[in-house]
C-alpha cells in the first residue's frame, strides 16, 4: 500500500523524528536494522501531539468483542435462592449488621444479586450451599495458603463466617496437604562434649588425587580432636581395603582405637569392611552431612596445609618427604604443617603426646 509512494510519517513520540538524523554509533545493531528497513520507504518522520493523533488513537482503541470464560458459581440459581434463604432473609431485615446489601446485575448473562458495597466494591452474598463451591473455584487455581485464599475470596464475595470457613477448608485441601510443607521441624541445639583424653575423638578423610608419587595419589588424612594431632598416610588407592588397612596400620597400631571416628559418607567408609574393623575396634563412628564439609572441619583444615606443603615438594617425590616435612627440620626455625595447626595453643602437639 506504501510502496513506491512518497509520504509523511507522523507519530507522538518526538524522540523518533531524530531517528534518521542523529549519528549511527548511538544505535544498536538491532536499531539500525530496524531504520534500515523504514527508510526503504520513508524518512520524513514529524512529531504530531497525541490529543491531535486522533485516527491513530481511535484505531488503537477499537472495541473487540470478547468471549468471557463461563463462570463455576450458578448466580441465576443462587439469585433464586436468595429469595427463599432463611439465613440470608433474616440479615436483610436485621439492622444490625454492616452489610450493605443491594440488589446489582452480577456475571455473564446479568442475573440480579443482592451484593454488599459496603467497602466501594461489588461483593455478592454467598448462601451456605455455594460457599465450599466458590471456596474450591479460588483456590484450585494456585492452591494459595490461607492468608492469600481469605484475602482473594474476601476481595470477591461475603459471607458471615468468612475467614473461619475459608481457614478451615484451606487447612483440610488434600493437594496441601500432599504437596505442601506445613510443619518444619526445628531440633534443639545438640550438646558437643569435648573430649578429656588423647586419641579419644578422631577425624579422618580422604585427599586426591595427588601427583604421582613411587606409586601413591592419595592420603588418609586423620587428626585427633583434643591434641591436634595429625597425620597423613600415602594410599596407593582409595579401595575399602587398602583404607581399612592402611587405617588400622598407621594409626590405631601406634595410639590405639579412638572411641569416636568421624568421616564422611564415602562408599569406602560406608563398606561392609570398614564397617566392621569399627566395629571390631569398639569404636563409634559418626557420619558428617553429605555436602557439607564443614561438618567435618577438623580434617578439612589439616587438608590446606597439607596441600600446600606437597606443592611446595612438587619437584621431588612428596611421599617420602610427607613425613620429613611433619617435623620441624625447616632452617630458621619455621614451623612445619603440624605446628601450623596449632598456632592458637601455647603447646604443640608433639608435647600433648609426650607421655606415649
């Protein structure tokens, strides 16, 4: 219809008319492609005031017929009802109620319903027989919670009792009840008993894997809980076996079994095996929660300084010089990552295990 013609463009938004005259790094890629396909037919663009943009204004206002959804509440049979509704016909003789009830056109097609305006609102009044009925039509939308269902309902329609009625089968609705949260259970706070002896509590995890080293790409990093102790064994593997054994050999076989072991959820602690080496240790084990290791923060603490120590040892084979590096060899008195742990004390943890 445009094409080929000379014509004007006119529009109410004046930012436009400069749209062709301002420089073209101020548009985005997405803008210039848009000018470039108006200037195919035209770049006489003028500011017109929108209250004389009438044609355009009408056109954008045009009246179009709609369909409106057909509503679950029967206002022709309640209206029928209200007229013989002992509940309802003894609220409207009485004076001493806030209501005001008149009688307004409601829904598609009209029907006459007695509705409060009270609050600058149309507000049909319910009878007891639709109320459950308008009730399970607001909230089966989004099966809202109890505050919001009286406050959607509240906004609607009246009724005596409203708030009460509407908590209690809100309270009752099966799909809440089944698919909502409603009681979180907040537990006490736990009492953590320190322990009073050497060896008595026990951290113990895994690192890796490490660089290859004679063989070994993990360790078996444990700590005592009362005297800092720690300790850091090469694993050829992380199978129940070789942990178990390596367990059993490098630390109970020289301090003995600890009454609690903490670790973490790692099927090689979880074994059958495992499991019954602490078993055979009369030894309680403690599991820590899954993804949080924090829970686990004694070891978990050893592991940055120990990391750190193999990446100092990274030319040299960091197996053998894990336990060199333990003890403090370092010139000019430098502490080693077991002395590091236990800055905060004025003792270390080799006069803790002095009496061994």
């Amino acid at each position: 219809m445009v094409e080929y013609r000379s014509f004007i463009l006119f529009t109410d938004h004046n930012p436009v008319t400069f749209a062709f005259r301002q420089k073209e790094d101020k548009c985005s890629l997405r803008q210039l492609r848009q000018l470039d396909i108006i200037g195919q037919f035209t770049t006489d663009i003028r500011h017109l005031k929108g209250t004389d943009n009438v044609v355009t204004d009408a056109l954008s206002r045009i009246h179009i017929s709609t369909m409106g959804l057909p509503s679950a509440i029967d206002f022709q049979k309640m209206a029928e009802e209200q007229q013989t509704d002992p509940e309802f016909q003894d609220i409207l003789s009485s004076n001493t109620t806030s209501l005001v009830l008149k009688p307004l056109p409601v829904g598609e097609p009209p029907v006459t319903l007695h509705c409060d305006v009270s609050l600058g609102r149309i507000c049909p009044f319910v009878l007891e027989n639709f109320r459950r009925d308008v009730f399970t039509n607001v909230h089966s939308l989004s099966h809202l919670g109890i505050r919001a269902s009286v406050r959607m309902i509240n906004e609607r329609y009246v009724w005596p009792s409203m708030k009460a009625d509407v908590t209690l089968w809100a309270r009752t609705c099966l799909q809440c009840l089944q698919a909502k949260v409603s009681r979180h259970t907040r537990s006490t706070f736990s009492d953590f008993v320190p322990p009073s002896t050497r060896f008595e509590y026990v951290h113990i995890d895994l690192v890796g894997p490490l660089p290859p080293s004679e063989g070994f790409r993990y360790c078996l990093t444990c700590i005592d809980r009362f005297s800092k102790w720690p300790e850091a064994l090469p694993l050829v593997d992380i199978s129940a076996n070789t942990i178990a054994t390596t367990f059993y050999s490098g630390l109970i076989s020289r301090f003995g079994p600890p009454l609690r072991l903490t670790t973490d959820q790692g099927t090689q602690f979880e074994s059958a095996l495992f499991q019954g080496l602490t078993k055979f240790l009369c030894t309680a084990r403690q599991r820590k929660t899954s993804y949080h290791p924090a829970a686990n923060g004694q070891v978990e603490r050893l592991h940055r300084q120990l990391q750190a120590t193999i990446m100092a040892h990274r030319k040299v084979q960091w197996s053998s010089e894990l336990q060199t590096t333990s003890w403090d060899s370092e010139p000019h008195g430098r502490r080693t990552w077991r002395q590091q742990l236990q800055r905060w004390r004025m003792e270390l943890p080799f006069d803790y295990l002095g009496n061994f």
